[in-house]
C-alpha cells in the first residue's frame, strides 16, 4: 500500500508564478501579435500600454475595427450603440428562444381556466340553453369524484352518456360532439391518460391541480341557488 504522504508530496508540484511573471508574459504575448517592443515600465505593471490597446483596434490602414468577441479574445465592447458588432454583444442569439411564446400559452391556458370557473360559479340548473361544454365535462367527471376505482375519470364514450342522460337539450345541437371533443383539448385542465386496462385505452380526467378551484367554484353556484 502506498504511503499515504505520498499523495501530498511538494516535490511532484509544479512551481506557481507570481503576478510579475505572468503579467511580463501577457505583455511579451501582445508584443509578439502586435509587433510591438514588449519593454514595459513598472509604472504599467498592472495595465496595458495605450499604444497596445489602440493597436488590437486598429489594421494597417490605420482603421478601426469594430469589436467582435468570437473572433479575438483582446476585442472591446463599445458603449456607443453605433459602434456595436452584429456578434454576440448585442445577444441575438436570445432571439431564438420563444419566450414571448410560453408567455402567450401561459396566459392563455389560464385565461381558459378562469372562464371555466367562472361559469361554474354562475352555472344554474334552471337555464341550461347556455351552458358551456367545458361546465358539462366537469359535471360529468365529479359526479365520478367518490368512485374508488378512476374517480374523476371517465372514457369519451362515457362523456357522451352522461350527456345523453343529463343533457337532453344539448344532443340536439348539430356537432355536439366534435364541439365536446374541441373542449377537451382546448382546456389545459382537462387531460387524457393511458389505462392499463384494454377496454380503457384511454381516459379523461381534471388534473389534481385544479379539482379543489373547480369544485369550490360549482359549489359557490349551488350555495346561491339555495340562497335563492
């Protein structure tokens, strides 16, 4: 087994340069890119001749040339808005993200949301002409709320039941399904899960997220039709 101290010997380090070393190699760099003298005073010790740095600037004809960051690790950002590169100073690359995008679903799906629970708020059981399919999908999936197996769950096909025995009035409506279908998709709330089962490939559900929202706004409707 090897010793131990063998791991911390100083003999197998490599000896680390001091502030003057690595300055006078920095500037000796410079010199040799720039074809400059690479003598420097110890009055400019911790800077950068100006003549130095105006020649990273400059071509042979004398001109400036504008700061570009992936081409010279020396380049300068200017603070002039007219002098800025099309390189990464300006960070176009941002652009290619959709942030305005997510921002646009975000409050859209929200949107959706409130609406819905601000029709389950004014849902009443006498005037049903204008009732929303979305108000329809959430009664139909909470009267499964106490079921013990898939509460909260039901197939399409199970939708379209519950309708044609609660909601007479709707099936008479040309494209009452496609229009029901429409709704599933169009409200982030609603979504659709594989079962296990093969008669249930698939099922409609209110994400857990938003049952205590839904819930407390149909029952606020139900408290004022008691009210009444």
């Amino acid at each position: 087994m090897a010793n131990e101290e063998d791991e911390c010997d100083s003999s197998s380090l490599f000896t680390v340069a001091n502030q003057s070393d690595v300055t006078s190699f920095l500037h000796l760099q410079a010199a040799k890119i720039t074809g400059l003298n690479s003598s420097i005073s110890d009055d400019d010790e911790n800077s950068i001749d100006d003549n130095l740095l105006r020649s990273f600037t400059r071509n042979n004809n004398s001109k400036l040339i504008k700061p570009n960051l992936s081409r010279s690790c020396f380049a300068s950002i200017s603070t002039q808005k007219q002098n800025l590169s099309d390189d990464l100073t300006e960070l176009k690359w941002l652009n290619t993200f959709k942030f305005k995008e997510f921002q646009d679903n975000k409050n859209n799906n929200e949107d959706q949301i409130s609406k819905l629970s601000n029709e389950l708020k004014s849902y009443d059981k006498q005037n049903l002409n204008s009732i929303s399919y979305g108000v329809l999908i959430f009664l139909a999936l909470y009267s499964k709320r106490d079921e013990k197996d898939l509460s909260w769950s039901l197939t399409i096909k199970q939708l379209y039941e519950y309708i044609q025995t609660n909601f007479k009035q709707i099936i008479n409506k040309r494209g009452w399904k496609n229009l029901l279908k429409q709704t599933l998709i169009t409200i982030p709330c609603f979504v659709k899960t594989k079962h296990d089962t093969p008669k249930l490939r698939s099922i409609w559900t209110i994400d857990p997220y938003y049952r205590p929202l839904l819930t407390k706004a149909y029952l606020t409707s139900l408290s004022l039709e008691t009210n009444k």
